[in-house]
C-alpha cells in the first residue's frame, strides 16, 4: 500500500477528504503559476467595501521545493521519481496536505459557529447595508445562484450552504498563506474574508503583515475595516467595529 492510500485510510471525517481534494488541486494550481490565484464570486455580506486597500496584491511563493526537487532529480535521469509513493517528496506532499485537511477539519466547526453568532439568522431574502440581497447567514449565493427577494430558505439549508463555503475560503486562505497558522488564526481570517470577500483580503495590508510572520501588525488592522459603503460614502458600523474586535482577540489567542 503506498503513502497516499495510507492518509486516505485514516479515519478522517467527509469534511477532512473533501479539503484533502480541493487543497490537492489548489497546491497543484501554485506550483503551476507563480501569480496569486484567482477567486470568483467573493463572499461580501456587511461590509464590502474596504477603506485601506493596498495596491499590490499579495503574491503566493514563485517556486515549490517539491516541484524543484521532481525537476532535479529528472535531470539526473531518474524519470520515475515522482511516481515513486516511497519518495520522500511524496511522503511530505502528502503529509502537508493531510496536515491542512485537519486543520480545517477542526477548526470549520468552530467558524460555522463564530459565523452564525455574528450573522444571525433569517429565512427570507433582504438587503443588506451595502444593498447586496442575502439570505439566511448574509449569503449573497446559494448553490451557485445570486439570491432573490422573495426567496426563502430553511435553517439546515442556509447552515449547509454557509458550512460549504467557509470550508472554501479556508481553503484559499491555506493556499495562499506563507505562513503556519493555528487553528483560532484561520477561524478568525475566515470571518473576516466571509465578511469582507477572500479578494480584499488577499489585497489587504493585513494580509502582507501576516505573510511577513508580523502577526500582532495583522491583527492591529483588524479594526480599520468597519466600515460599510453607504449612499456611497464609507460609514463606520457598530456591529462592524464589535465584529472586528472579536476576530482580532480570537487571533491573538494563544492555541492550548
């Protein structure tokens, strides 16, 4: 039985294979394209609108140590590397993408939940500060069409589908992070990205500060984006300035 199969043995939950699977492809995807991937459909609910944006987006890293080292050893012939399951690139890859799936797989319960608490709840289709329909836990899409006025959604459907997509924006937020975060750190970025769109973060300079290792600095900018776009002018928002203090305090808490 070679390594992979050993992972995919494991007693992982449906939620840890599904997040092996998609970040498979993801870290394929950044091996194979030096740019920063691209996200459609940004998840916006409050505030869409961010007031300090920073001009150059964060990129992900330009080179890969395990596509380095397959390319290095097919230089010295040995064409069969990187199907060997002993190898040890292989053994790492699959150990890093195990690593991830479990790390979303125990922290997205506890996401799901910040989320919903900081949402709320509702049945019908309404819009929102920034004039966005949404519906159930402030999702503009379900299942991958644009929300309605008039439409109405159940409790278990609207957490299914908020469960999907944070699940999602952990996802992304794994791939395009340099740095280890633990697991109160990804809950809190995704709140955050839920809030405010995966894009805007990436372009935030709470994200370079983060990608630099400069945690207390990304946590310090946490609190300048609470404001919504209102009669086009960026108005401070209550339930934003206590969203952002709640996910900053949640970053800065030490894992046990």
């Amino acid at each position: 039985m070679n390594k992979i199969t050993e992972f995919a043995s494991k007693e992982l939950t449906l939620t840890a294979i599904t997040a092996l699977t998609s970040l498979a492809s993801l870290v394929s995807l950044s091996v194979n394209n030096s740019q920063t991937p691209s996200f459609n459909n940004p998840q916006s609910s409050s505030a869409s609108v961010e007031n300090q944006l920073v001009d150059t987006p964060v990129k992900v890293a330009e080179s890969n140590p395990w596509q380095d080292n397959k390319k290095s050893s097919r230089k010295k012939g040995n064409h069969n590397s990187g199907l060997d399951s002993n190898s040890p690139v292989i053994v790492e890859q699959a150990e890093y993408i195990q690593d991830k799936a479990l790390k979303i797989e125990s922290s997205l319960p506890k996401t799901v939940a910040l989320v919903k608490e900081l949402e709320g709840f509702r049945s019908y289709a309404y819009v929102d500060t920034d004039g966005t329909v949404v519906i159930g836990y402030g999702m503009p899409v379900i299942e991958g069409k644009k929300v309605k006025l008039g439409e109405r959604i159940s409790q278990v459907q609207a957490e299914t589908a908020l469960r999907e997509k944070l699940q999602e924006i952990q996802q992304q937020i794994l791939a395009a992070s340099t740095v280890e975060l633990n697991s109160n750190q990804l809950v809190a970025l995704t709140s955050f990205a839920f809030n405010v769109g995966v894009e805007s973060l990436f372009k935030s300079t709470l994200f370079r500060k983060l990608n630099t290792g400069d945690f207390l600095g990304a946590a310090n900018e946490f609190p300048s984006w609470n404001k919504a776009n209102i009669g086009r002018r960026l108005v401070p928002l209550a339930g934003l300035t206590n969203r952002r203090l709640t996910e900053k305090n949640l970053f800065l808490t030490a894992v046990n």
